[in-house]
C-alpha cells in the first residue's frame, strides 16, 4: 500500500524558493570577488605618460570648479542632476562622495554609460546625507557611494559614520527603488610616506581603524541589501598602507589608482546582481519601523 506524497504547502514553497534566491546570489557576489582579484593580478599599472597625466603634477580637469565655495558647488550640482534628469539618459551612474569621486578623470571612467558625477571636495558622511535630494529626479541605474575618509580627518566617530551610511542607503532605497546601491570602502592611507598638507591628521589615524570601519560598513551594506564593493586589499601595500604608485601625496589617487579603481567598476557593474527577494524587502520595511 503506497503512502500518500504530501502537498507542499505555499509558504513552504515561498520560503524554498527565497533561500535558493538567496544562495544564488550569495555564490554571484563570492564568484565576483575571486573574479575581480584574478582580474586585478593580471594588471600591469600603466605608467603617468601613457595617460598623458603626470604623477607629481596630476590634477583634475575642473577649471574654475577649483575656486567654488560649498553652497556654489551645491549649486552646480543641482543644475547638471536637473539637466540630466530632463534627459532621462540611459544607464545613468551616479558617482556620489568626495574629491575621490570627484576628481575621476572622465576618460577613465567605465564606458557605455552615462556618468553624472554628484562628488564635493572635503565631504564627509554627513554632507552627503543632507545633499542627496538633489538628485531625486534622476533614475539612475546605479549609484556609487564613496565617503568617510574626511569624516576620520575631521574626528568624527566611527558609529556616527556608520549611522550616517545607514542613513545614506536607507534614503537612496526609499527615492531609487530600482537602482543598485554601491557602498564601497573607505580606501587607506600611504602611512609615514604621506606628503598630504595635512599629513598630521591623517597619521593620527591607523589603517586597522580604517579597516575595521569597512568591516562594520560591509555589515549594513549586507543587512540592507545594497553592494559591498571592497576596494581596500586592492589599494594595499605590504605594510597595509595604500601604495605609492596608486597615489599622490598619499590620500588622492594617481592615474594608475583610477584604473585600478576603473577594473572594480567595470567588472560590478557590467552585470546586474541578483534583485532583492521579497523577503529582503520585508526585512528592511521592518528596519525601518
């Protein structure tokens, strides 16, 4: 006499089908990691000539940007979100944080996209957070989040950064429901062979401090189902430090850091991950509670 096969009630076939999303994406975001180390130990870094940029003299093509105070910058950036958010343009990227982001040289930037850069000098974490409703008209594909360095410089601490991350991502979520959310790490510094005017500042503040932040910026990035996009081993030296050839006077970046920099994007954001589950969803509804 056979024994009857039991019907697999609906939420149980909900919940299998969520945890096989989950792990699908879980084995993506792992594959996309080892795929962009692989990729990175391949490189051979071009040398400043071949970029047409020098190392010891690079600076960014911003012209009369250079000498625009805060509430001018706020301004401008407003004017070119609305321009481009008349346009609707298509794969719209969007590079948010400080003079990092800023000073992306536009030729290095991943191609077939549409990049509207919404990065300020000197920005810290919480800067960003009062200014992102400048670009709420927009409908970015994706948008890059890179802060917290200057927050460090400035003695800010490391829970109010993260507070402040926490509260980036949940209000780019809220305004960009369909858009992939970035949060990348906060990169290091080059250590005692800083040249940076303010040198002191940045020596006051250990790379391993910097490290365990983006340990904890992983941890919300993950709760609140946006991308960790870890750039900090590949900027590395030895030491820890971030390595003289990827930089200038120790915190900005040289051409050869902006390739490097430029593989990572290219490789995250030539395919879009895995959508957030319904579940997730009702997890981050209810951290919002």
């Amino acid at each position: 006499m056979s024994t009857p096969v039991k019907n697999l009630p609906t939420w149980g076939f909900i919940s299998l089908l969520t945890n096989c999303v989950l792990l699908l994406a879980a084995f993506l975001l792992i594959w996309r990691q080892q795929e962009l180390a692989s990729v990175l130990a391949t490189i051979t870094y071009p040398e400043p000539a071949n970029l047409n940029l020098d190392k010891q003299t690079f600076t960014p093509e911003l012209g009369p940007r250079h000498k625009l105070n805060y509430k001018q910058w706020l301004e401008i950036l407003q004017k070119e979100a609305k321009a481009v958010a008349e346009n609707s343009p298509q794969q719209l990227t969007i590079l948010a944080g400080d003079s990092l982001s800023l000073w992306f040289p536009s030729q290095l930037l991943p191609e077939n996209r549409t990049w509207l850069n919404q990065a300020i000098s000197g920005e810290t974490s919480k800067g960003l957070l009062k200014r992102l409703d400048l670009f709420d008209r927009t409908k970015p594909e994706m948008v890059l989040v890179m802060v917290g360095i200057n927050d460090l410089i400035r003695g800010v601490s490391d829970q109010e950064i993260i507070n402040n991350h926490q509260q980036i991502i949940r209000y780019l979520r809220e305004k960009h429901p369909q858009s992939q959310i970035f949060v990348q790490s906060i990169l290091p510094h080059g250590g005692e062979d800083t040249t940076w005017e303010g040198r002191k500042k940045l020596l006051a503040i250990p790379n391993s401090r910097i490290l365990n932040l983006n340990q904890e910026l992983q941890k919300i990035a993950t709760a609140q189902n946006v991308v960790y996009l870890n750039l900090y081993p590949l900027f590395t030296n030895s030491q820890g430090n971030l390595h003289q050839t990827l930089t200038t006077d120790g915190l900005h970046l040289s051409p050869q850091g902006y390739v490097v920099w430029r593989t990572a994007l290219q490789i995250y954001t030539s395919k879009k991950l895995v959508p957030p589950s319904e579940n997730q969803e009702n997890n981050y509804r209810q951290d919002r509670i």
